[in-house]
C-alpha cells in the first residue's frame, strides 16, 4: 500500500512539474514571436523603397506570421535535445538492473 501511495504521488508531481515547464516555455515562446514580429515590422517601415520592390507583402507576412510561429513552437521541445540522452540512459540502466 505504501508504494501505490508513493507512485500516485510521484506522478501527481511529475504532472504538476511538467504543467509548470510547460507553461514558461509557452511563455517565452510568446514572447520570442511577439519580438520577431515586431522586429520584422520595424525593419519593413525602415528598408528603402528600391528594396521593397524586391520582396513582395506576402513574404514580409510570412516572415511575420508563420516562421515567428516556427519559432515559438520551437522553444517547449528545445530542451529535449540534452536530457533525452539522460532519459535513455537512466531507462537503460533500470533495465539492466531488472533484467540482471
């Protein structure tokens, strides 16, 4: 009974930290597109009109829209680079354990 009571409360914790990461990394992740687009705007109020001529509205949309969103979907997985290996060998190594 102690160790059923043990994993329901490893695992109520596990969610409640994983819910928090992924909060700030959604978070950043806002605020890493909403400085993209503003500073692609900014940058489109300030290019000369010889240089407007060769890229049209919808890139600059583009640029503003879908690969700021690229961006921001990016940043909750950007950790999973580093500690997937750590992940792997933690899970190798109980399974060695387990199986002798």
């Amino acid at each position: 009974l102690f160790y059923v009571f043990m994993l329901f409360i490893s695992q109520i914790s596990m969610a409640l930290c994983l819910r928090q990461y992924f909060w700030w990394c959604y978070r950043v992740g806002m605020r890493l597109r909403s400085s993209v687009i503003t500073s692609v705007f900014n940058k489109s109020l300030d290019i000369s009109s010889s240089v407007l001529f060769k890229r049209s509205t919808g890139e600059i949309t583009n640029l503003m829209s879908v690969d700021s969103t690229r961006l921001q979907d990016l940043t909750p997985y950007l950790h999973a680079i580093w500690y997937s290996f750590y992940q792997i060998a933690i899970a190798l190594t109980l399974l060695w354990i387990q199986l002798g």
